[in-house]
C-alpha cells in the first residue's frame, strides 16, 4: 500500500527522509539515503537489465540470505547494520517500483 501511494508522489529529499524517520528508530543519513535513490534512479534509467535484475533479487531475499549477503558486504570493507540493510533494501524496491 505505501509503495503503490509512492509511486504517485515525485519523490524528494524531504519525502525520502519523513518516510525512513517514521519506519526506523534509526533512520540512515539522509544524505546517503537520497544519493543511493538518486543513483540508484540513474541506474533504472540507463543501466542494464542484468545489473537491475540482480539488483530486484537482492530485494525479494528472505532473512537469511540477507544476513549472508550482509556478512559478504562485511568481508568486502562495507560494514552495515541489520537496520542499514533494511533501509536500503526499502530505497531500492521504492526506486524499482516507481520505475515499473
């Protein structure tokens, strides 16, 4: 419901952040929160079909393979929090929803 209401809304800076202060106790950067949208944006526009594909079954991943999929974040220098993966999960199914 409040990702088909989003996709009638232009999305801004402002919406992005009342949207993720009223989900999360703590809510991400807002800055970070809006360049990974905007890049991410960029990428459903002009990238390619295999990279947002990879990028959609990242989303639909169940619990547990978030946790392996965070851990090899991890590994690879980029530490995020259980709270930070879900925030940014919901910022790229917002950005894929929009561009359906």
């Amino acid at each position: 419901m409040i990702l088909e209401s989003l996709r009638l809304l232009k999305m801004d800076k402002e919406i992005l952040y009342d949207l993720l202060s009223t989900s999360y106790e703590e809510a991400i950067d807002i800055d970070k929160a809006w360049s990974l949208y905007n890049n991410f944006d960029e990428l459903c526009i002009n990238g390619d079909f295999t990279t947002i594909l990879y990028v959609y079954k990242i989303c639909m991943m169940d619990k547990r393979d978030r946790l392996r999929w965070r851990t090899r974040l991890a590994e690879l220098g980029f530490e995020l929090t259980p709270n930070e993966v879900d925030q940014y999960l919901l910022i790229l199914t917002i950005v894929l929803t929009s561009a359906i």
